[in-house]
C-alpha cells in the first residue's frame, strides 16, 4: 500500500515536460526569468482515499512573445495529452481551460489547467 505523499505529481510534471518540451521547468518563478521556460503548480484537487489523489495543476508557458507562448502552450498540452500512458501512477490527465495569461513584467504566458487521476 502507497504511504499518503509517496507521489510527487509536481516533481514528475517537472521532469516530464522538461523533457517533452525542451525548456526548463520550475515549481516557482525565479526572481530573474529566463526568456522561455514553464512554471507549474497544484491549485487544488482532492485525495479521495489513500491510494488516490486528483491533482489539479495549473501549467504556465512564459516566452518572450505571445506567438511564442502559444507554440510552447501547445507542447505542453500535447504532452499532458500523452502522459497517462507514458506513466504508470497517471490514469487520466483531462485538460480544462487554456488561455493567455500575460504578466505585468512584460513576458508573454499562456495558462493550462489540468485535472489529473494518480495513484498516490
């Protein structure tokens, strides 16, 4: 039986869309932002026993660009698209919004909601 917490959700969205994408990925916004990378965090969800948790996380794409932005946002869904059968502890990875969320710093940034099933 899973230990509650034994899954880092975010520590495998980390690595995984690092590598799907090419660019880095955080779970915090450095202070001196790179000119394209991705921040990822958990804005909610619940753990309906202690097997299972459904994370929801949200997925920002920074660029220098909006258009830029855009084609790395698309990457990302694509990849979240993809990752219930590349990873044994995601069953489903149901995506619900996209939208640009552009910041007062001046970078670009697309928004990506997801709805995930884990086992925890």
């Amino acid at each position: 039986m899973a230990v509650i917490g034994e899954f880092d959700v975010l520590s495998l969205l980390v690595t995984y869309l690092s590598e799907e994408t090419g660019v880095p990925v955080r779970t915090e916004v450095p202070e001196e932002r790179p000119d394209v990378f991705v921040s990822v965090f958990r804005d909610g969800g619940v753990r309906s026993d202690i097997r299972f948790d459904r994370p929801r996380v949200t997925i920002w794409a920074w660029a220098k660009s909006e258009t830029e932005a855009y084609s790395l946002v698309n990457a990302i869904r694509n990849a979240m698209a993809e990752l219930p059968a590349k990873c044994v502890e995601v069953s489903s990875a149901a995506e619900q919004s996209t939208r640009v969320n552009n910041h007062s710093s001046g970078h670009r940034r697309y928004e990506s909601t997801w709805s995930l099933m884990t086992t925890a």
